[in-house]
C-alpha cells in the first residue's frame, strides 16, 4: 500500500493527538463477497452524505451529556469527565482536532476504482489511494514507518484500516448499495485523546465518464482520472 503524504502525519501533531495507543483495530476475514464490484467512477453526493458541523455539535452534546450524568452521581473520572476548551481528554482541541482529521481524509469529490479478483484500487481525488491485494480473501497486515496498514473483507464490506503514530487511526468502510448505483464510505477516526471516535458517512453515486460537470482523461501514472468541469 502508499506511503502517505507528510501532511497526514504534520496534521496528526499538530491538533496534539498525542498519547499511545490503546488499541489495535483488527478486521475479521469472511469471504461472502461474490457480485461486490465496487470498480467505477464515482461522484460525490453532498445531499446524501454527513454534514461535518451536525455530526460534530451531536458529538459535542452526547459528551456534555456524559459528564452531566457523571457529575450528578459523583463521578469525575469517566469519559467525557474532562469536557474543557483546554487541551486534556475531551477538550474542546481535542474534538475539533478528530472532526478536522475526518474532514480531512474525506474531502475527495471524485473517486475512480479500479477492481479485480486479486486487488482493489482506489484513487481518490486530491487525496492518498486506498489499495488491497485480496490474497485469497485474508485480510493483510503491513508495518510501515509510519504505523500499521490492514485492509481485506468484511461479509459485502471491505474495510482498510490506518494504525498511525500518536494514539491515532483510521478506519474506511465501503458498503456497495443494493442496486450498484451507490457506494458509501464510511471514515472513522479514533484518538485516544477523545473518548468517543468520530464517523462520516459520505455517500457517492455512479457516475458515466463525460457526463455533465465531469471530464475524465487516461494518464500513464493513475489511470483514469475524472475532475471537475470549470466553467
């Protein structure tokens, strides 16, 4: 799989996700994936997908919510305990912090996938590709410098998983709807500065190469690539 680009790790210091991680997500390997083909160019549907400042004001809320609870019966010690503007667990950085990180690997307007029955290849616009060699249907594990990369099938699911350094990581979940005319990507990001994890949903339709808004070109190092039409 890519290595990713430096602004991914900068980004992760910088909003202060700093302390070890606590977990190890892992992907467990089934093999019903028969008539999945996510392969296709694909639009992103903002009608249809997560508003980032809903889904963090709801985050924010549910946390504030805890602490009250915790507080009524005594108890400071739990998550959502620390719910502050300052900089320990739950603090106000921290949560704005997760939701930047989440907008941030998410903002791709356009995907283009290329699938077969030994990899899957997506390539994001504006973003790092998402890649898996299948391997029999096993999901594969690898240690790069910067953390651990696992990817592979779930049931019709096919999930990648980003370990980073700094107690931080990143799971994509793309789920194919029923009639193949959709794709959704749903992003998680887990940092062990906040005790709640982050999820964006976004939601892509099928789209034909030349339709209108879109122009596509074949080029020697990604392939096929679509962009937005300037008027």
């Amino acid at each position: 799989m890519p290595a990713y680009p430096s602004y991914l790790v900068l980004t992760a210091a910088i909003l202060l996700l700093c302390a070890c991680a606590q977990q190890k997500p892992g992907i467990q390997p089934t093999a019903n994936r028969t008539g999945v083909d996510f392969s296709g160019t694909w639009a992103l549907d903002y009608g249809q997908s997560d508003n980032i400042q809903t889904r963090l004001n709801g985050m924010v809320r549910e946390l504030q919510r805890q602490a009250e609870r915790r507080a009524q019966n005594g108890d400071t010690r739990g998550p959502g305990a620390n719910l502050t503007i300052g900089n320990g667990t739950d603090s106000g950085s921290s949560i704005i912090g997760l939701a930047r990180m989440s907008d941030l690997v998410t903002r791709s307007q356009l995907l283009d996938i290329d699938q077969d029955p030994q990899k899957i290849r997506v390539r994001r616009e504006d973003n790092f590709a998402l890649a898996c060699d299948f391997h029999d249907g096993k999901p594969v594990l690898v240690e790069t410098p910067l953390g651990r990369e696992q990817c592979g099938w779930e049931g019709h699911q096919l999930a990648f998983i980003i370990a980073l350094p700094e107690g931080l990581s990143i799971r994509h979940r793309l789920t194919l709807g029923p009639d193949g005319e959709w794709l959704n990507i749903a992003t998680t990001v887990v940092s062990d500065r906040v005790s709640s994890p982050f999820t964006l949903n976004r939601v892509y339709r099928r789209m034909e190469s030349g339709a209108a808004g879109y122009s596509c070109r074949q080029t020697l190092t990604r392939g096929k690539v679509c962009t937005t039409e300037t008027p």
